[in-house]
C-alpha cells in the first residue's frame, strides 16, 4: 500500500469538478453505515469509476477495513486543520499526498484517527464558518476533479463533525435497523439538516434513501414493520433490506468487499449493492 498523489492527479475522472459525493449517516452506531460505505464504494469501483473513501469516524473502522492503520501517521484531522488558516500555530507539514492512500483494491482512502474527535474543540474559537471546513478542504484540494465519486463514512454522534459532512455532500444514504433508537437516530439528523436549511448554512444534501439493515428474516411481521417504516420516513426511497448475513461477517473478518468473494452466497448481496451503485449514480447525475 502506497501513497500516490502523482498518479492521482493525472487520472480520467471527469476534469471540470463533476465527482459526486456521498455520506452514509445516521446517529446511532452498529446500523451498517461502515458497512455499506465500504460494499458501496467497492460497488461503485466495480462499475468502473474511480473512488474515494474518507473516514470521518474517530473509531476508524472504515481505513481499518481498507488495512489502514491510522495510528501515528496523518490523517484527515490533520488534514482539516492544515486546511484552516486561523489554525496556523496548530499545522503540521503532513500533505495531502502523504495521508491520502491507495489499497490493493484500487480504491483511495483518506483515513481517520482518534484525533478527529477533537476537531469540534479545535475549531471551536475560529471566525471563518466552522460547519464549511470540510467543504472547503474537498475545493481547496479539487477532489471532486480528481474522482467520480467520493464516500463518506460518518460517525454515530451529533454534531460539528456531521454538520460538517452534511455541507460537503451531493447526497446522503442513511442505513437504519429497525429499532426505535436506530430510527431515533434518523429523526435527529433529519432534524439538524432542518436547522441547516433554516439557517442557511449550506445548501441541503439530497436523500438518497433509507437503507433498512439487519432485517429479521424469520419474522412474519417483516413486511408490516417495513411498511410501517417506510411510511414513517415520510418519502425518500427506501431500498430492499438487508437481512443479517454471515457473508458480512466473513468479509469483514478479511477485510474484503463482499465483491471478493466469487461463492454464489455473495451473489444476492452484490447484486443489491450494484443495484444501490446504480441508483445513486441515477440520482446523482446532472
Ligand atoms: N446485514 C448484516 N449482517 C450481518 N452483520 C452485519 C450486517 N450489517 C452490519 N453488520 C455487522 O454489524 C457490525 C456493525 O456494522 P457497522 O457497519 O460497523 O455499523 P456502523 O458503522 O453504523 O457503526 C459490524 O460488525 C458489521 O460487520
Ligand atoms: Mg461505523
């Protein structure tokens, strides 16, 4: 595993800025937002673009399913901060180039690192808008020229970090278990995109949809809770959900895609991920 901003930068991904960028989002940890980020991304790679991870999770579970250990070695909090001008006394020299990191599978990954959890009080006493810091990183850098998509993995709080992440996206996928807190979860960041979108912080992400995981298959109630759900979301797609699968476990224990696996149990789950990839690149395109 190298880094390789050189060979980034001359890549095919469409010049004029026109990547798209996507967040998996919801307050409440263990719903699957890292999971699917990753299967995801794979999906989307698997289609021919050319992608991009950011790990915005001070548990980095996203870099350490890419095998990226972030611990003393740069990442994006360092990165952020870098990009703030006001924070000058804190920089450090870490470049881009060094932080950014290409795995085996073709897909980059900017990863995260306990440090982010202190990105709130970091930027807490700055004047420049302290929700835009992502943004402006993603511009200051000309990511969205650099890859045609870019995803996102947000952390299961509320907050400065996910503010953040809601002003940097094109479209946001929220994974949910079909429990009240994992549904709680969802009302509280529909809740703070309505804030955003009253105090006109940025412009509002799209909803790209619901995606229902851990479903229990043996229930016969299964399609009565989902209809229940779905008109409970009020609008927004909600995709076919995922049932608890071991095939998760076992990739994940090998910190694969569920795309390395060529067993037909795989098939099914790639099959819903390729479907997802095709729908947000539907949604997405201008
Ligand atoms: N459909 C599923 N079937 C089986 N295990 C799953 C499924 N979805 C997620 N998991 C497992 O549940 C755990 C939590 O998922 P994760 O994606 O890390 O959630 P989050 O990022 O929302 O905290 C992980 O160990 C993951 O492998
Ligand atoms: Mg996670």
């Amino acid at each position: 595993m190298k880094s390789l901003w050189n060979l980034v930068k001359d890549t095919s991904a469409q010049p004029e800025g026109k990547g798209k960028i996507i967040a998996l989002m919801n307050q409440k940890g263990g719903v699957g937002k890292t999971t699917m980020a990753f299967n995801l991304a794979h999906a989307l790679k698997s289609e021919g673009h050319k992608v991009l991870c950011i790990d915005m999770d001070p548990q980095f579970n996203f870099s350490s399913l890419f095998g990226v250990n972030p611990q003393g070695r740069a990442h994006i909090h360092h990165l952020l901060v870098n990009s703030v001008k006001e924070l000058k006394p804190l920089h450090t020299t870490d470049l881009l180039d060094e932080v950014i990191t290409r795995t085996s599978v073709g897909i980059d990954i900017i990863p995260a690192g306990q440090e982010l959890s202190g990105f709130e009080l970091t930027v807490a006493g700055i004047q420049s808008p302290r929700q835009l810091v992502l943004n402006k990183f993603i511009k200051k850098y000309n990511l969205r020229s650099m890859y045609d998509y870019i995803i996102i993995d947000g952390p299961p709080t509320l907050g400065l970090l996910v503010v953040n992440i809601l002003c940097a996206v094109d479209g946001v996928l929220y994974p949910f278990v079909p429990d009240s807190f994992s549904q709680q979860g969802l009302k509280n960041i529909q809740q703070v995109l309505e804030d955003i979108r009253e105090m006109e912080i940025c412009d509002v992400p799209v909803n790209l949809g619901y995606i229902p995981n851990l479903f229990d298959q043996r229930r016969k109630q299964v399609k009565a809770d989902f209809e229940k759900i779905e008109s409970e979301l009020g609008g927004g797609k909600v995709f076919t959900p995922f049932t608890n699968k071991v095939q998760f476990t076992k990739a994940q224990a090998q910190r694969k895609s569920v795309f390395e696996f060529q067993h037909n149990d795989f098939k099914d789950i790639q099959e819903q991920f390729l479907t997802m990839a095709r729908f947000v690149q539907a949604e997405l395109r201008q």
